[in-house]
C-alpha cells in the first residue's frame, strides 16, 4: 500500500512539471492565449480525473485486502526481530486476545518453552533469505492452555538484517486431535482384534473388494493387500456355502439386522475349522443397494477354549472368594464369642455405683479397649462385604441435626490440633430426623472430614450441610405415596489443601490409590454413598484446595425430645407380672452375663446348654421370652426354633437370635427360621433391654433421681493455671485417660476451688469422651 501511495505522488509530480513546461511555453504567444488556457485546463482536469480514479483503485485494493485479512480464519502477524508484535490481523481473536490486545508484547511469551529452539533454528533461515513454510508450534490462549498452529513465515525486507517477520499461522489443533484419535482407535482395534483373536474388514460390495485390517497370517487367507469376496467364498466349505450365501442375501436385502453365520473355513494348512463371522452393511446406493459392509471373523474352537479357562478362572475366584468369606465369618464368630462376655460384664459393672473411683476406671479402660478390638473387627468384616458385595444398610430414625453436630465437633478439634480453621455451615431447613443408616452415614462425613484436615496444612475446611430448598439447585425430592415427606440433601467437604492431579481424579476412589494414600477410606465411601442412593464426586485443583460432595434422600421422621433411654435413666424394674426368660447358649460366660444383666431386673431367667435342652426346659416353664444362639451342639438354635414354631403351646412365645455370626445369610437364615429378631454379639446391654421391652410390652420401673444435686451449671468453675489446663489437653490428644482422670484429682487436692473442673474432667473420661475433653478445655487455653 506504501508503494502504491509513493508511485502515485510521482506520477502525479511529473504531470504537474509537464504543465508548467507547457505554460511557460504557450504563454509566450499571445494571440493563442485563451486557446491555451483552454487546452491547458483541460489537460489539467483530464491529469485530476487520473489521478482520482488511481487512487479510488487503490482504496478499494486496499478495503478488499483488507476485508479478506479481517474474515480469514489465519492468523497474520508482523512482528519485529525482538518479538514485539507491531500488528496481527483481527482473525487473532480465536485465541481470545481482543484486536489491539497484542501490540507491542512480546509474540516470543505466546511460544511454548519447548518451540523456541525451532524458532532460534527459523530465524537463521530467515537470515538467509529463505521462506520458512509448515513450522508446527504451540501458541498459547489466553484461558492459559496452548493450541498447535502451523506457520509460514517471510522476511520482510528480505536481506539480512530481518527487521520484520510476517507470519501467516493456521490452527490446527483439531486436525491432530482428529488424528491422534483416529491413531488410538486404530490402536484400540488392533488390540481388540490381538485380544479377541478375531478378523476385521471392511468390503467394498460394488466391486468385491475385501479390504483386512489387524489380521494375523491364517486370518481367513488374507494377504496384506486386499482380496475379492468370491475368492473368500471358494474357502468356504461346500456344506455350508449355501447356508453362507442365503445368509449374507438376507441381510443385503435388509431382512437381517446383521450377517451372522457359523461354518467351516479352509486353511492354508489345507485343515477345516469352525469360525464365525458377524457383518453388517454401513451404506447404500440412493436405490438401496448395498455398498459397503463391515465385519469380524473369529476361530470359535478358540474361542470355546478361551471361554473354558475363563469358566475355570471364575470358578476358582469364586471359591476363593467362599473360603475367604468362610475364614472371615469364622475368625468374627471367634473373636466376637469371648468379647461377647468382656464388654457383657463391663456394661453391668459400670452400672454398679458401689465401685471405687480406681475400679471404676479399670472397668472403663477394660471396656474402651474391647470395644476398640470391635471396631477394628467390624471393620475387617466391611472390607469383606465390599469386596464380595455383600455390604448393605441399617436403615434407623436418627437425630440429624444431633448427629451432624457431633460430627463437626470432633472435625473442628482435629483442625484445630493443626491449627487451621473449621467452619460448619448447616442451612436453616434441615430437618430433625430422619429415617436413614445413621453409622454409615457418620463413617463416609468423618472419612471425607479426616482426609481434609489430613491434606491441608494452610487456610482450612469447611463442612456444609443444606437441603434443596436452600439454593442447592436440585430438584425437590417430594411427598411419598403414604403422604411421608422425602429431602434430598447435599453434604460438602471442601479444603485448601495440596489438592489432586488431574491425572489422579479418575482413581481417588480406588483402593489404596498412592497419590494421596487414601488407603480404603475414599473406596468404602464411594461404595456407602452409592448404597445409600448417592453419588460421591470430587473437584480439585492442585495447591489451590479439593472439594467433596454428595447427595441423598432421606425420609424425614418426627422426633419428639427430651425423652431418656434406659442409658440415661437406670432401670430397677418393670410393672406387672413377673416375666420368665429362657438363655440358650453353649458358652458359659454367656448364660452368665445374660442372666446377671437381666436377673436385677425382675426376670426369671433359666439357663439352657443346647437347642435341645432349650426345647424340653421350654415347654416345662413355658417362658416369654427367649434368647436362642444359633450355634451350638447336639441341635442348633435353628432347629430348635423351627421345633418351637411347631409346637402349639410355643407357637406365640417369642425368639430372639443372638449370635456372634455378622453374615447377611445367617439373618435372613433367622426370620425364615422362625426367629422374632436379630441381636449380634457382643451384646448392646440398652439394645437388648429396649428389645424386650418392645416384645413384651414392658413398662419400666427407673431409679428415682437427687433433685437437689446441683447440676454443671449452678457450679462455677475454676480454671486452674494455664501450664495445668496444657498438660491435661496434651494427655487427652494422647487419650491416656489414665493420666486424665489422675492429674484431674491432683488438681481437686491441691485446691478445692479446682473441685467442679476435676468433676467436670473426670466425668468426661469415665464416658471416654475424649473429644470432648478437648473440647471442653480449647476455651481455657
């Protein structure tokens, strides 16, 4: 355009030195005067007329180059030896730069790290002179990520000084996805046809080309290149030729989803062999004809061998999967049995009040410490259950808005030993309880919660609880058939921590994925959330934090307060008649606890060694009630009870299993029995007595309450000194309740001022409340 624009003002100088030549010329004769004012007018204006239409030309060229720059999908960019970039063309925008949002940066900070040593290379071809086409390089978006370009470029002026580079670049980032697609799928079907040990081809049917890909030698006789169809069908054997050919008209004719054949193919070792071969046709003519065909072919003899060793692989993993499930039963039976009589006499012994304060303690350790064993037994057995697919539900009304309290608390001490924050955010509309497996849900909040706290070292969590009517944007989950009112709920952990790489995301949830050592934890959870209708999801972005959710139905149930268990309330006996119950159990230790728990309370209890035992005794004192254990000798609670149903005058009386045995067989095994109900061991002393008291219609008879002892909060509490409160919070992160209780009464006999604190501290170690020992001493340090 510069050219253009300095050939004009040439041009246009040397009309006007013509003229004045001229003038000068004709002005001398003066008879012509105006004749050569007419002519010289005239050329002027013709010179004007010139010199206007050239340079309307040239706007225009200049518009039309212009426009074809603007709408080009290229991208043109002119940048100076140092990379600072002095125009690129609109077309720029695709890489989300706005027009005039590059000038004067520099284009070298758009490259990728790793191309600029093409570009060191390029430059001293441009030195030279050349024209450097096809450059393949990354330019970088201005989201961040950098998409492939290919690039020609030219130096300006040409000479060796390389002033200026115009560079004309084409996105071609979608072609190489294409092809790194086509390349993986290619790659996917090869491995397809290697593991299958079949054939595919593609058949050109206008002209009976054959067209193989993946094959082996023996493929079907096929060469490398492609072969015709009627040379394939004088492999085929006579027997089944005619079979072949109806089969594969059927299907050209579009009577036959697919072609599907089994017959016999010659080899090139001259054997027959039993294949088969599946195609279907992929286009057609305007008149319907049949153009193209797709298909595989597979050695069935193989293929049955393959399925037999596939058939004795899963027979063999399913009996390792019984012997496995067997030793697991066996090994909780075992265990469960004599922690069924150590946690029995500890619940009775906590309960006696004319224990000193040191066998009080002992018995508190003994029972922390058998119901510790338990868990690490239950959890033992859910791995089990996950692995077998076994695990299900224990479906309960529970205090919601109770229970994901507690839950909060004891993440915010954990935050708290770390020294990051913790916020609980519940929305307003949470309902009270609901219907719903309390323990599983608590085990997937306190899972996610741990790992939180466990990966974040600066900032904090936060744990957010909120119904759909709160702005969670999902659909409400509406009003049941009996008119019971459904919330879908959404529970969030979200953190600051290190985060998760994308390359991780899609195995968090695998069992002891290395990235962040889950262990199991994100795996069991995963699976607790999909039982329970949910879906656990992940979002993460590396050192910037990780975010937790999922979602869940729950029905919700009325709750009324202020009522006491018989945990909280001490039962001395019930109304009415007294009531005879019969313990059958081949375990001494268990007829005991049984017996010296239910005994004080009113009961009659009679002790039974066997199932047949537990029948003669029960049709000689007729009892209401009776606790069967399932496995015994001679006859087993099984029998026995399936005998008693028999029987008229023990028809009504009613069963109760108790058994050491946690596999989902053994109870549904109980209700077919015959059985009432269900209770595992070790035995819940208040899950027991409730049960009675729903089977019998009870109405107990609790030891009346001191009215006039003062309760925590008519007495003030003394703090005692700073260094003393430290000790005591560093015990409990220990959980040394021991040392707790101990240091707690030394404080009480140093002053007695300190008497309500030690009380305070103390209660909370007999209950082994250690999270909230914490608790309770964070708001004194």
């Amino acid at each position: 355009m510069i050219i253009r624009k300095k050939s004009s003002l040439f041009v246009l100088m040397v009309i006007g030195v013509w003229t004045v030549i001229l003038l000068l010329e004709l002005c001398t004769e003066e008879a012509n005067y105006w004749k050569t004012v007419l002519q010289v007018g005239s050329l002027m204006g013709v010179n004007l007329y010139l010199i206007a239409v050239w340079q309307i030309q040239d706007q225009r060229q200049e518009k039309y180059f212009q426009g074809l720059i603007e709408r080009g999908t290229d991208i043109i960019q002119v940048f100076t030896e140092d990379g600072t970039i002095i125009y690129h063309s609109p077309s720029h925008s695709t890489l989300g730069y706005a027009p005039g949002e590059l000038v004067d940066k520099s284009a070298f900070d758009l490259f990728h790290e790793a191309d600029m040593a093409k570009w060191q290379e390029v430059y001293q071809h441009l030195l030279q002179g050349e024209d450097i086409r096809g450059v393949v390089h990354r330019i970088r978006h201005k989201d961040g990520h950098y998409r492939y370009f290919e690039s020609d470029c030219v130096n300006h002026l040409r000479n060796n000084s390389v002033n200026a580079v115009i560079m004309n670049a084409r996105d071609i980032s979608e072609l190489r996805l294409m092809k790194e697609t086509l390349r993986k799928n290619e790659e996917c079907l090869q491995t397809a046809a290697e593991v299958s040990g079949s054939a595919f081809f593609e058949a050109d049917l206008r002209t009976g080309d054959i067209i193989p890909f993946s094959l082996k030698p023996d493929d079907y006789s096929f060469n490398e290149s492609a072969c015709k169809l009627s040379e394939l069908l004088k492999h085929v054997h006579p027997d089944d030729l005619q079979k072949v050919t109806d089969t594969l008209d059927s299907h050209m004719h579009g009577e036959t989803p697919l072609f599907y054949c089994k017959f016999r193919r010659l080899t090139e070792t001259y054997m027959w062999k039993w294949c088969l071969s599946i195609g279907k046709i992929i286009q057609r003519e305007n008149d319907g004809t049949p153009s193209r065909m797709m298909g595989m072919g597979q050695d069935i003899l193989g293929a049955e061998h393959s399925g037999d060793k596939l058939q004795k692989a899963k027979e063999a993993a399913e009996a390792a999967a019984r012997l496995k499930c067997e030793f697991m039963a066996d090994m909780s039976h075992e265990l469960r049995t004599p922690l069924n009589g150590i946690l029995g006499y500890t619940q009775i012994l906590r309960r006696d009040k004319s224990l000193t304060e040191r066998q009080a303690n002992a018995i508190n350790i003994i029972h922390r410490s058998g119901e510790h064993l338990l868990s690490l037994i239950n959890d033992i057995t859910d791995i089990s259950k996950i692995e077998t697919g076994r695990m299900e539900l224990e479906l309960t009304d529970f205090h919601m808005i109770r229970s994901l309290k507690d839950i909060a608390e004891i993440a915010r001490i954990r935050a708290q030993r770390k020294r990051i924050t913790f916020d609980y955010t519940p929305s307003h509309d949470l309902p009270a309880a609901v219907h719903g497996d309390e323990v599983r849900l608590r085990q997937v909040l306190l899972n996610l919660l741990d790992n939180a706290v466990r990966f974040t070292e600066k900032g904090g969590l936060v744990f957010s609880v909120r119904t759909d009517s709160s702005g969670a944007g999902f659909p409400s989950a509406g009003i049941g058939d009996n008119g019971q009112r459904f919330l879908k709920i959404r529970f969030e952990v979200k953190d600051t921590g290190i985060g998760i790489p994308n390359e991780d995301i899609k195995d968090i949830f695998s069992p002891f994925h290395q990235a962040r050592e889950t262990g199991l934890g994100l795996a069991i959870s995963q699976r607790l959330v999909r039982m329970m209708g949910g879906e656990l999801n992940v979002e993460s972005i590396p050192n910037q934090g990780t975010s937790f959710w999922f979602e869940l139905r729950f029905p919700e149930v009325r709750w009324e307060d202020g009522t006491e268990s018989a945990d909280e309330k001490n039962i001395i006996s019930f109304k009415g008649e007294k009531k005879k119950l019969l313990v059958a159990d081949d375990v001494a230790i268990n007829r005991s606890f049984l017996k010296d728990t239910l005994g004080p309370l009113g009961f009659e209890v009679t002790e039974a060694v066997n199932g047949s035992d537990a029948l003669n005794k029960a049709l000689k004192i007729r009892p209401d009630l009776i606790l069967m254990d399932l496995v015994m000798p001679v006859m087993d609670g099984f029998e026995a009870t399936r005998h008693i149903r028999k029987m008229p005058e023990l028809k009504n009386v009613v069963v109760i299993a108790v058994s050491a045995s946690m596999s989902d067989q053994s109870q549904d095994e109980t209700l077919a029995a015959g059985f009432d109900y269900y209770i595992s061991k070790p035995v819940d002393i208040v899950n027991l007595i409730d049960r009675i008291q729903m089977c019998l219609e009870l109405e107990w008879i609790y030891e009346e309450k001191d009215e006039h002892r003062a309760t925590d909060e008519e007495i003030p509490i003394v703090t005692p000194p700073r260094e003393e409160v430290e000790i005591l919070f560093r015990l409990a992160m220990k959980g040394d309740i021991t040392r707790i209780t101990e240091h707690a009464r030394k404080l009480e006999t140093s002053d007695p001022a300190f008497k309500p604190f030690g009380d305070r501290i103390c209660e909370l170690a007999e209950r082994f409340m250690i999270n909230k020992i914490e608790e309770f001493l964070t708001q004194y340090l």
